[in-house]
C-alpha cells in the first residue's frame, strides 16, 4: 500500500463479551482498511476468527472440495483466539465468530484504521 503523505488512524475501537452460545455473523468493516482484534480472554475451546475466500462468488459453479484439501484450497480458514495475540486483516475480507461453545466468556477488542 502507497501510503506516503497520507496518515493512519484508528477510527472505531470496541470490545467484544461472547457469553456461551454468541456469534457474531459473517460481515465485512466498510470505510476502513485495516482491522484487527486484540484478544483478552479465550477460554479453551472458544471459537476463532473465521475468513472467507474472496473468490467465493466466482467459484459457484465448482465441484466439491475433497475433504482434505490443502490450506491455500479452503473456503473458509479460522485462526484461533489466543490470549495475548493480534490479529490484522484488510477490511473488505469477509468474516465471522462461530458461536461460543465453552462456559466461559470470550473478550477481545477490535478496532479499525483508515488513511486521510
């Protein structure tokens, strides 16, 4: 990204409390272009932030995956909710949190960032 002369900012901050059972449907952060999470608290077994295949629209009328399918052939791909850990992706990338399948609340917070 050619971002000489311009500034970052972060626009939008908010923190995320999945009590058991939450989700958080699939979507995308519009007027920014880098999001993240900074995750607090992930009881073990507490569901990931799952990404979707961009390409998804363009492949409607492929076959079925085989089950084992190499990584970069996946559809969808979840990196796990680590305490401690950041997690940053451009903003147009569809996403989502499964609902929470543990007894324990998962925290994080989120943000995004936009240039001027």
């Amino acid at each position: 990204m050619d971002l000489r002369g311009r500034e970052i900012r972060m626009t939008d901050c908010w923190v995320n409390i999945m009590p058991p059972t939450a989700a958080h449907s699939l979507h995308l952060h519009p007027n920014s272009f880098i999001s993240g999470t900074y995750y607090v608290r992930t009881p073990e077994g507490c569901s990931g932030l799952k990404f979707e295949d961009p390409r998804l629209s363009s492949l409607m009328a492929a076959p079925p995956k085989v089950p084992n399918v190499r990584d970069e052939n996946r559809l969808y791909t979840t990196y796990p909710a680590e305490a401690g850990n950041v997690i940053l992706f451009e903003s147009w990338l569809r996403h989502e949190v499964a609902a929470n399948p543990t007894q324990s609340e998962r925290i994080s917070v989120s943000f995004n960032y936009n240039w001027s």
